[in-house]
C-alpha cells in the first residue's frame, strides 16, 4: 500500500513511467481475478481491459478509503457484471479449485469425502470443483473466487462487492455450502450413474438466471411427468417445514407476549416461577406456564429445572422487553399478525384484480410497520444522513425535511430529534396513520417544529432541502410519478433520500443470495403489491426491486444522481439529487 501511494502519487503529476509500474505490478492478479470469475480468458482480458480505462479515469477521485488494490478489484467486479460477459463461461482452472478444496475442507462432510476419496484423487475432484464453480449464483461465485482464491481478506472482498462484512461471509458461506453439495450430487451421479434429481436441476437453472431451460433439460411438464420421491429430500423439507410452523406459532407467541406484558416482567433479569409471572401480570396461571415452556423449548427465555423458574436474559431483554433497544423486535409480530387476520381480504385481492389499500388492513399492520423499523430508524437514520453530502450541515442550522409515506411518524420522530433546528413535515395518504403520527410527535417532545399532512404523494405543496420516502415508494401506485413531484419540490441544492426494503438485483439472485428476500416477497405479495395496484398507476414495484430498478425509477422521474449511500440486512438506502 505504501509503494502505491507513492506511485498514485507519481502517476498524478504525470510520470509515464509509474504507468507502466502499476500495470506490472497489478495486471497479473487482476487478470488472474477476471478469469475466476468469468471463466474465460478471452472475457477476462475484456473486463480487465475495462477496469484499466476505468481505473485511469477514476485516479484523480480515487481517495485512499482503501487500499488500491482493493479498490481496483471493486472496479473489476463491476466491469465484470456488466454487460453480458458472464454468459460466455468457459472452465475455470484445475489449480484454483485446489485452493478452494482448502478452503472448504473444514466443511466438508466426512461422510461424503471419504466415499469422494474412496473412488477419485483429489485432483480429479479439483477438476470437477473447477468445473462447478461457474454454477454458483454471481455473488456467491465472486466471494469465493476473491476470497479463497485471490487471497482477499473478508473486508476487502466486502468493500469489492459492496456488501457489509457480515453478508460477506454470508456469500462466502453459502458459496461453499453450494460447491460442496454441487460436488457431493456430482458424486452421486458419477458413482451410481444415476441420475441428479430433478430438483436440483430446476433449481440451478433459478440460480443461473435461466429462464429458458437448455433443449436437453427436461421442460416443466416432462419433469412433473417423470418426478419420483426422493425420500431424503423430502424429509428434509418435512424439517423445513416444521421450522417454518414453529416459527409462525413462536411469532405468534412473541405478539400475545408483548401485549400481555410477560417479557416486561421478566425483564430485571430475576428468575421467576409461572405463579408469580401470571399474578405480575394478572393472566391465568396455567396459561402462562404453557406459554412460558413453549418460550423455553423455543430457546427465547431461559429455564432452570431444578427450582422451576424461568429468566429472561439481558439479550432476551434487549430483543423482547425493551422499547428503546435497538434490538426491540417483538413488538412488529403485529404486522406478521395482520398478515392472518387480512387472509380474506389478500385472498380476495388474488381472485380479483389484486387491488387492497393500505387502509383496508387490519390496524396491527401499521402499529407493526411502526415497530418493524422503529428501532433501525432510531439507531441508524442519523448516520444514513450523515453519509449525504452537504445534507448534514444544512440540516444542523434549520432546513425543511418532508417524509412522505410517514406512516406512524417513527421517522418522523427521528428526524426532528436529530434537527433540532429544522422544521419537518410528515405526508402520508392514510388519514387513521397521520392521527397516530401527530401523537407520536407530541410524546416524544417535538410537535413544535413537526407538522403532518395527509395527502397523496404527488400532492403536497412546498419547498424541501430534504425529501425523504421511508419503506414506502415501492407500495405507491406511481412511484415514477411520486419522485417526480419530490424533484420539483425540491431546494436548488436538496436530495431526496430514498430508503428500500434490501434487496440484490436480478430476482434469481435475490431469491438465492438475499436471506430476508422470503420474507420481503412475502410481505409484499400481501401488502405492497396490493396496495400500489390500489392506487392510480398501479405499477406494483413490488418490496424487492433493488437497486438498478429503484435507480431506474429515479432516472426516469428526471433525476440526473442516484447512489446507495448506505445498506443494512434490512434495507437499501440510496440519494437522489436532481
Ligand atoms: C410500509 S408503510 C411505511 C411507513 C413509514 N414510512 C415507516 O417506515 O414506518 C407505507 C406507507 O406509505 C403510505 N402510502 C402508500 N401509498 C401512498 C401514497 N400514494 N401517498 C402517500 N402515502 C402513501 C401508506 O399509507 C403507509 O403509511
């Protein structure tokens, strides 16, 4: 790094031959990448071609946040996800499916290896390793070839792709995790010559994107015709399905919990027996001691057989008792809730033209919209508005703030707290919400400079410095035209803040990579769809466009920058400037 700074800075005053230096000493390893991720030479000398022309461009801004190599290997991941390179795959060498071997040996199986052993030399199984690395999902591939291959340390590889450290090892587990059971049905194919269940090949054909099965895949029907029970596959799916129902009837606990005050209780940390946890709270004993053993078996509060009490430890506590912990999370089991209590509805929605409004749902969606995002807002608003430009500083000595889709105000809250000096208006179309919201302000102290509105999104009046849509402009009917309307009513220098339920471009990778991507299209194939097929427009962005789709939505809305600024497990947060 310290020999790159000196030729960075050699390079910047125009000295031809710390060119040539840095392309010696970096070309090797970046073509080395290219061709583990693209599987090609001939599409790696593309890439890497690219990156240098970016790189060159780039030098001036490049500011020293990482290292260089780093930062050349993130230019190189995005040169090779653009364009179409990737569908051009070729095999990938013997030597570097070796060190991936390493890599995944402390997972591997014993079973399975040895049986693998048993039959086939470990460069034979490199081989195939080589051969099954272009199947992983993109950004599973490109995590295990930067890490296990190029030698990448965690961070970089995180800053290489854009991800937060702890979804790096995500990707790099499930890369693996992939690999290894690619190469254990291999095996079976290989030893039994029998052949790889069908399953499995659909879903490949998901993870590779492939909409159009190749002519020797079987198609859907000829699968369905032909498809045998494979027993283990299906006993595993019954334990996934049981985890499923278990948590379903746990979320269901969490809420009845909560509203009965049991974890509250529960919350100094002293041990208490059923008896005195239902006398605390005036429920019936029996009752409770069932509902408290469900929590243990459930390992969500502690047990201590010999004296027969239960404890919520002080991470229990943080996670189900305490409003203000950022952990605080029991309380949005309203919003699962309402997905039962509005089964009806949805269901009618389904039949008909798939139109519910917001407002048609059972009111413990919007109390568990609130507490779903309440706590992240509380904890991690000021930062996300603190990587804006400029934002911060105008903020601090007054400004003008609009969150439209403000729902219950948990960020309206927020945003007044942080800017004392700043008046803030808070839009929302749901009148009952707004109500909520206004209550809200006035307990957390900061009505004097909140005001609210309810109005549609391409309604209101005024000039913001700051245009905020919090988890809410994938559920309108017109995003394109609700961003517009937020353009023209912004200040000359203002942004406009838009933050997203997470989600990865490109649905095959998102339903494989993104671990929340279940939950999110589920929520929003009961909730937000619906509601944006309510509304005028109806274009049903859906909670899990993702960033290329919500930048095209921005762009075509007339907004000249859209760029992420921040990404949680939960949400994408990105600024758009006219
Ligand atoms: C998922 S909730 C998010 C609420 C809040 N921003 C939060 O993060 O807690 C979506 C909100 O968008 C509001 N909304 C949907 N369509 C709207 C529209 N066309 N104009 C204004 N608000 C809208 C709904 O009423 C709802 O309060």
């Amino acid at each position: 790094m310290g020999d790159d700074v000196d030729l960075l800075a050699r390079l910047r005053a125009g000295d031809g031959a710390a060119l040539t230096q840095l392309v010696g000493r970096h070309h090797r390893w970046l073509m080395h990448a290219a061709v583990s991720m693209t599987g090609s030479r001939e599409l790696a000398e593309d890439a890497v071609q690219d990156t240098w022309v970016s790189v060159l461009r780039g030098l001036t801004a490049f500011r020293g946040d990482s290292s260089l190599r780093t930062w050349m290997f993130r230019i190189l991941v995005n040169e090779v996800h653009s364009g179409q390179r990737r569908e051009r795959r070729s095999e990938p060498t013997i030597a570097r499916s070796a060190r991936i071997q390493v890599a995944m040996g402390d997972g591997l199986d014993s079973g399975w290896e040895d049986a693998v052993d048993e039959r086939i030399s470990a460069n034979a199984t490199a081989r195939r390793l080589s051969a099954l690395l272009p199947r992983l999902p993109g950004a599973q591939r490109d995590a295990v070839v930067l890490h296990d291959i190029e030698g990448l340390t965690n961070d970089a590889v995180a800053s290489c792709l854009g991800v937060s450290v702890g979804y790096e090892r995500v990707l790099l587990h499930r890369g693996r995790a992939r690999l290894r059971s690619l190469l254990r049905d291999d095996s079976t194919m290989t030893r039994g010559g029998s052949v790889t269940p069908l399953r499995d090949r659909s879903s490949v054909l998901v993870e590779e994107g492939n909409a159009h099965p190749s002519t020797t895949e079987p198609t859907m029907t000829e699968r369905t015709q032909t498809q045998t029970i494979d027993e283990t596959k299906l006993e595993q799916l019954m334990h996934q399905m049981v985890g499923y129902m278990t948590g379903g009837a746990i979320c269901f606990a969490i809420w009845i919990g909560d509203e009965l005050g049991f974890y509250r209780v529960l919350a100094g940390g002293e041990p208490m027996t059923a008896q005195q946890v239902a006398t605390a709270t005036g429920c019936n004993e029996r009752l409770v001691r069932e509902w408290l053993d469900g929590q243990a078996a459930g390992h969500l509060i502690d047990y201590d057989p010999l004296h027969d009490v239960y404890r919520l430890s002080a991470e229990e506590a943080a996670a189900l008792a305490e409003e203000d912990s950022p952990a605080f999370v029991a309380r949005a089991m309203n919003a699962l809730g309402s997905f039962f209590l509005d089964a009806d509805k949805v269901m009618e929605a389904y039949r008909g033209d798939g139109a519910l409004a917001w407002g048609d749902h059972h009111p413990c969606l919007f109390s568990g919209t609130e507490w779903l995002f309440r706590a992240g807002y509380r904890s991690m608003l000021p930062g996300w508005l603190a990587a804006i430009d400029g934002l911060d500083a105008t903020l601090r000595r007054g400004g003008s703030i609009a969150d439209v889709g403000c729902g219950h105000g948990a960020s309206v809250v927020v945003l007044a707290d942080t800017y004392p000096n700043a008046t803030v208006t808070g839009i929302d179309n749901h009148a009952a919400s707004i109500e909520v919201a206004r209550r809200r302000a006035e307990e957390a102290g900061v009505d004097d400079r909140s005001s609210f509105l309810v109005a549609d999104s391409r309604s209101y009046d005024g000039n913001f410095d700051l245009i905020c849509f919090f988890d809410c402009l994938h559920d309108m009917g017109d995003p394109v035209g609700a961003a517009r309307h937020a353009r023209e009513h912004l200040t000359e220098d203002g942004v406009v803040m838009l933050v997203e339920p997470f989600a990865l471009d490109g649905r095959a990778t998102n339903m494989v990579d993104n671990p929340m991507s279940a939950l999110f299209y589920t929520a929003s194939s009961a909730i937000c769809a619906p509601n944006s097929l309510s509304q005028d427009v109806g274009l049903a962005l859906g909670a899990q466009a993702g960033e290329e789709r919500l930048s095209a939505v921005m762009s075509e809305a007339g907004y000249s920058t859209c760029r992420r600024v921040a990404e949680t497990p939960m949400n994408l947060i990105l600024e758009a400037r006219a």
